[in-house]
C-alpha cells in the first residue's frame, strides 16, 4: 500500500519551511494593507523591535518611530504608495520596546487585488543600525572639519557640502546642496575650471591642484573623481583648503627679501648700485664682452675738490651735492644699460656695454657737462663751481685676443686702468676726461 503523503499534507509542510525559513532570516519579512498597518510579521521583528509578531499586527510601522522621524518616513510611503511603486533603501529610525533605537532599511514592493486595485505592500526590513553609526560618526566629521568639502555633479550642482563650505559661499542660512544649487551660479569663474577637471578625470589623468581666489580670499582646491558602479565619473569631490594667511605671508616675506636685495645692491646714500653689486655686473659685462666680441668701457669719475665743499658747508650738504651729482651722472646716460654706481667716497663707476673708445670719450663728456651744467657753488674751486674728472678704460677686440685670464683679474686690471686715467685728468687741471688708450699715446684730451 502507498504510503505518499495527501496532497494537502504536502502544501502545508512547505508552507512550514517557508515560513521556518522566513522566521530564521537576518532580514523582517512582513506585509501591510493599504492604510500602512501590519497583516502579516515574521518572527524576526522581535529581535529587532523587541515585540512579538502579534503585538505589531494591526500597528503601523510609524507606530515604533520616534514622532519626528514617523512624521518625514510618513511623508515619504504616501508618497510612495500615492504612486502604487515599488521602494528600496528607505533608512528610518525605530524605537524597541527597551526603549533603544534601531536603524532600518525598508524596501518593499506593491501588492495588487483581482481589479488592479492597491491592496498594500510586501517588504522586508534589514537592520543597519551598525552602518548607519558609522555612516552618522562619517557625515559628523564631514560636516565639522573646518576645511570645506563639497561634492560636485557632472551639471554643476553641490551634491553634498559641509558647514565650512556653507560658510565660503556666504550660504549660511541656504543650503548649499539644495537642488537649485549650482557652482556656475554660486561662483562664477569656477565652474570652467571644474569642467576642465571632469575632462581629465574622464581620460583616467590626475587632476592637478589649483589656486581659486573667492571673495578676496585665496583657496587651494583638491578635485577627486566621484565614479559610479560602471566607473563612470558622476562628480567631483573637492577640497578647499584657505591658504589667504600663507599667501600673504609668502607676499611679506617677498617683500622683505626685495627690500634686503635692494639694501644688499644699492647705496643707501644716493640710491645707486653699490661698490659690491658693481662687481657683479661688470663681471657680467665683461662674460658678455667676450662671447659677443663687442668692446665694453669704464669711466671712473671723481668729484673734483669735494673735501673742500664738506669743509665749507658741511657734511650734511656734502650728502645733498653726492646726491645731486647721482642723479645728474643718471640723466646723462645714453642707454638703460649704463650702470652707474658709487664706488665709493665722492667716485662713481659708469659701466659701458657695447662702447668703444670714442663712445665711452663722448659719453664721458656728457656726464662731465651735465655736472657743470648744476653750477654748485664751490668757491674753493679754480671755475668756483663744482666740477668731477674722468677716467676711462676700453676692453676691445684687440686686447680680448689675450684675455683668458679670470674675470675678476680682468675687471681689476679695467679699472685700474680708468683709476690711472682719471688720476691724469687730475694732474691736468681736473674738470677734464682722459682715456687710458690716449694717455700711453701721449694724446690731450679735455
């Protein structure tokens, strides 16, 4: 005789094992009418709410909500089951029956009657509560640090942003990831800048960092692409950090460091190149001289009876008149090229690139006119005004045939040159220009 179990024996033992198994999931299984309330709840609700599945039948879940939280969850399922659609990843928080509170997951799927009518929904519910404490700690750090953080869709819109981005944007009392909030809007200027991001991210290249100057202050910006499950790039996480109390730092510290060069390179005096940066730019000169094979010539000019002057007006005054002469000796130049520096006393050293001879003899006598041409009263002097004496010294083509000695031996043997020169326009009666080559020639010069 068959022993075969009755059909009807066969529906309810499988109907037992489903519901053992839905009993002994990690996920709530449950049903709802059309008003929200329970009609069917396995027996996991009880660990997660701490009720049995008779005590939640007829109950809906905002009935286990916090009031605040059943009020935003209520708004989103009418709206849902307005549209008779099916839901997922819908997080709310849940009180159990010890009065501690649970995070879940509900997603859930509409069921319909024989007429097409909206009967209510069958879901599960799954408990995050461990998730969604680090996911809380994660948008808590987010939102404090004071660096702003914002995230940035492939049309402009702040996803997402943090109080310090609130607060860069002037956006205190908007927020800034609203819908209608747009960084083309928000900043103008910015977007541009960002779009040229998106186009790197896109071909797989590091976006580089760049500066944004907003609202006079100075920002570094840091882009990340944001990719979705397929790798595509959907946005940009950006970071900006203020570095407006850096750069200006950077500004003073510049500032100082030109104002130092200029101490370092200058006579505080008259305001010309000093003796030390001379030697500099007449190495310089000379390097140049050399390679392009151009002559290069000196003048070294000497106020003429100037212990006079300071002895009869005085030292101040004497500072007046070096100044004055500075500044006539500046005047007088042909070129911007020409340095002249104070080489020291009342002696300043003209640098002529590009000069020959007969140039730096004419430029020589400009310089000694304009001087005349300030009439200082100096009546210890022969003209009764003052007057500067001049020497000059050419490097030209034919003497750099021999030159390969050091540069700074060059440059001496140059201005000792001038120095002699000058000290024959002295002998001469001063207020009178005289040029090395012409001296060993024996040649008169003014």
């Amino acid at each position: 005789m068959n022993d075969d179990k009755k059909p009807s024996d066969a529906n309810s033992v499988d109907t037992q094992h489903l519901i053992d198994l839905l009993d002994n999931n990690s996920d709530w299984v449950w049903e709802v009418d059309a008003q929200g309330r329970y009609t069917w709840s396995s027996k996991v609700v009880t660990s997660l709410l701490g009720v049995s599945p008779e005590e939640v039948i007829g109950c809906t879940p905002f009935d286990f909500m916090p009031p605040g939280e059943a009020e935003r969850v209520g708004r989103a399922f009418s709206e849902i089951a307005a549209k008779r659609i099916p839901f997922s990843g819908l997080v709310n928080r849940n009180r159990r029956a010890d009065g501690r509170i649970v995070v879940l997951e509900t997603s859930g799927v509409p069921l319909f009657d024989e007429q097409g009518e909206l009967r209510g929904y069958r879901g599960i519910d799954r408990n995050i509560s461990t998730l969604d404490e680090r996911v809380m700690q994660l948008e808590t750090i987010y939102d404090k640090t004071p660096v702003a953080l914002c995230m940035i869709d492939r049309q402009g819109h702040l996803v997402m942003s943090n109080k310090a981005m609130a607060q860069l944007m002037n956006l205190d009392n908007t927020p800034p990831d609203a819908p209608e909030s747009r960084i083309a809007d928000l900043m103008p200027g910015c977007w541009q800048q960002f779009e040229a991001a998106f186009a790197l991210a896109d071909t797989g290249v590091e976006i580089p960092s760049r500066e944004i100057v907003w609202h006079t202050r100075c920002y570094d910006t840091h882009s990340v692409p944001v990719h979705d499950a397929s790798g595509n790039v959907v946005g940009l996480s950006v970071t900006w950090v203020d570095i407006t109390d850096r750069r200006r730092a950077e500004q003073k510290l510049a500032s100082a460091n030109t104002i130092l060069q200029q101490h370092a390179q200058h006579d505080h005096l008259t305001g010309l190149f000093n003796r030390r940066y001379m030697d500099e730019c007449l190495s310089n000169a000379i390097t140049h001289a050399l390679e392009e094979r151009v002559p290069l010539s000196v003048c070294l000019a000497d106020i003429d009876y100037f212990k006079r002057y300071n002895d009869t007006y005085g030292h101040q005054a004497g500072d007046r008149c070096l100044r004055r002469v500075a500044e006539a000796l500046v005047a007088a130049r042909r070129q911007s090229e020409d340095n002249v520096s104070r080489y020291g006393g009342e002696e300043f050293l003209v640098i002529l690139p590009r000069t020959d001879s007969a140039g730096a003899l004419a430029m020589a006598e400009r310089m000694r006119q304009s001087i005349n041409a300030l009439r200082i009263p100096l009546p210890a002097s022969p003209t009764g005004y003052l007057t500067i004496s001049i020497g000059i010294a050419t490097l030209n083509e034919r003497s750099m045939v021999r030159e390969e000695r050091p540069l700074h031996i060059i440059a001496s043997g140059v201005i000792n040159q001038a120095d002699t020169a000058l000290y024959a326009a002295k002998r001469r009666g001063r207020n009178g220009v005289v040029a090395a080559a012409a001296m060993q020639r024996g040649e008169s010069t003014r």
